[in-house]
C-alpha cells in the first residue's frame, strides 16, 4: 500500500482512478488517465519546495539502511557489538561483497513497525553504536577492505544514558579517526542526515546525497522552537537552513547529488538501490587509483577547506 504525501493528493486520485479503469478493462480512459499522471508527477516534482522535499526524505516507505545493504551486498554477514557495552541496532554494519568488491557496509537504521523502531530507537544512535561503526571501520582497515556508509538519521540520541556513557566524545571520536583510516570511505546520506548524529559516520573520501535527503546541523522542528518559539515556522526553518542537496551542492559540502526516482526511492526501490550502487562502485575505482598517503591527503585537503572564507 502506498503512502501518499499532502502535496500528493491528485496523484493518488489519478492511480485510483487508473487501478480502476484496469479493474473494468477500459483501455480508452485508461491511456488518458496514465497521459495525465506522467503530466501531474512531472509539474509535482519539477517544483517541490524545500519542506516538500524534507517530507520525502522523511517518508515512512522510503528505503532504509538494510533495504539497500540486502539489495547490493551479496554473501554478507551482520557483525554486532562494540565490545565494551552492548549492540546498538540503531547502527547495522555488514561485511559482503558489492560486485566482487569486499565491502563494509555500515548504515543507521531507523526500523519499521512499533516494535522494530522502538528495537531501532527510531534510527538514534547510542555511543555504542558509534563505537560499534568505528571498530567496523577499524576491522576493514586492517583488512583492506573498503567501506560504504549509509547516513540516515535524526540524530544522535539525547538521552541521559547516552550523555552519562559519552555521546559526545564518541562522535567527536569518530570524527577525528575516520580522517586517517586507510581505506576508500564512501559515505552516502540516503534520507535525514541530523547533526552529529550524521557527521559521525560522514567523514569519508567521498559524500553523496540522494536526490531527496537533507542534510542539516539540526532539525527544521529544533530550529523553528529556538528561533522563534513556534511550530508553524518549520518550513521557513526549513528553507532557511539549506538542507537540500542542491543548496549543499552550492556550498562545496557535498560531492554528488544521486539521481533517485523522480517520484521518491520509496515507488522504485530497485531502481534507487541501482543507483547508489553505481555511485559506489565509479568512487571506489577513482579512490583505488590513487596511494594511500594520496588518499589521505586528498581527504584531508577536503575535509579542512569546509567552512573556509575569504573577506
């Protein structure tokens, strides 16, 4: 069963009227009624806004972390734990095969159903799961093995748990041995990239964003309540806060934007699966040409010129 957005409305009409004109075998009105959807998809999403476009990356379809991993990665195995406290199912980490090509897959997961998003912690990681993508990372390091990552959260989590057990000094943790890790590292942002909780798992030789993602340093909700103490701000919020891949294409903060389904990765998981593949196996080929220390000079160079300015 589809799920259809506010600003989807006439779409879900037409693929009503469209089923039924298939239930009765009108083929006459159904030719016109497909004439009409492709012409309605095509003005919907030739000009969604900023807000539209986070509720995409938000949609409760679209792909997760383990769609993509089980589509891509043959042979693979889950690896679990950080080794100091316990398994954070909010972050899954696999090693497999990507068309020959040994990969580390680790993603976060943000679950489906009550029980699994609750199991997930609604894709919020503790510090364990941190810990557990940085000994991952680790483990293909020692074995030469490159990593793709799947960014999709809405943070890292704010509990008291996580602050008293360091949520901060793991991220910053990650942050700061991600930058000379030395193999490729392939970071791909394929729905909400919030915060730290992102960036911890974003420090990588190549950044991508899918065509319907955002990438914020705080939510649209976090930022409308401090700025102006009013939830119906969120889509100024929104659109002042240049989330969306473009506005991060202009700013040098993100390397390639990944040409999803035009209606969402969520009514074409194969194809939108495709594309993230491609994506990492054209970054893989350029990164495995160069050195190790060109590499990681290269990363280094990347990391250190976001942000800068001249006056």
């Amino acid at each position: 069963m589809v799920t259809y957005l506010d600003f989807e409305k006439h779409i879900e009409h037409l693929d009503e009227a469209i089923e039924n004109a298939k239930a009765t075998n009108d083929t006459k009105s159904l030719k016109k009624l497909e004439a009409d959807l492709d012409k309605e998809v095509k003005k919907i999403y030739g000009s969604l806004n900023d807000y539209q476009k986070l509720q995409l990356a938000r949609h409760p379809d679209r792909p997760y972390a383990l769609d993509y991993i089980r589509v891509i990665l043959d042979d693979s195995y889950e690896i679990h734990g950080d080794r100091a406290f316990y398994d954070d199912s909010a972050i899954v980490c696999f090693i497999g095969y990507v068309d020959g090509h040994k990969t580390m897959a680790i993603g976060e997961q943000k679950g489906r159903g009550i029980k699994n998003k609750i199991k997930r912690n609604f894709g919020m990681p503790n510090p364990e799961g941190y810990r557990k993508a940085l000994r991952c990372v680790r483990l293909a390091e020692k074995f030469d093995i490159p990593v793709l990552l799947l960014v999709d959260t809405p943070g890292a989590y704010p509990g008291i748990g996580a602050e008293e057990r360091g949520q901060s000094e793991a991220i910053a943790r990650n942050l700061f041995e991600f930058t000379g890790i030395k193999v490729p590292l392939v970071s791909i942002v394929i729905g909400e990239g919030g915060s730290g909780g992102a960036l911890a798992i974003g420090v990588a030789d190549r950044l991508a964003m899918m065509r319907y993602s955002v990438f914020s340093v705080i939510s649209p909700e976090g930022c409308s309540a401090i700025l102006w103490d009013d939830p119906k701000k969120v889509e100024v919020a929104t659109k002042a806060l240049k989330i969306t891949p473009d506005d991060l294409m202009k700013h040098k903060l993100v390397d390639s934007v990944l040409d999803e389904p035009l209606t969402g990765a969520h009514r074409d998981k194969v194809q939108a699966a495709k594309v993230l593949k491609e994506y990492y196996l054209k970054s893989l080929g350029e990164l495995k040409s160069l050195s190790v220390d060109e590499m990681l000079d290269l990363r280094y160079r990347k990391l250190t010129s976001i942000g800068a300015f001249s006056e």
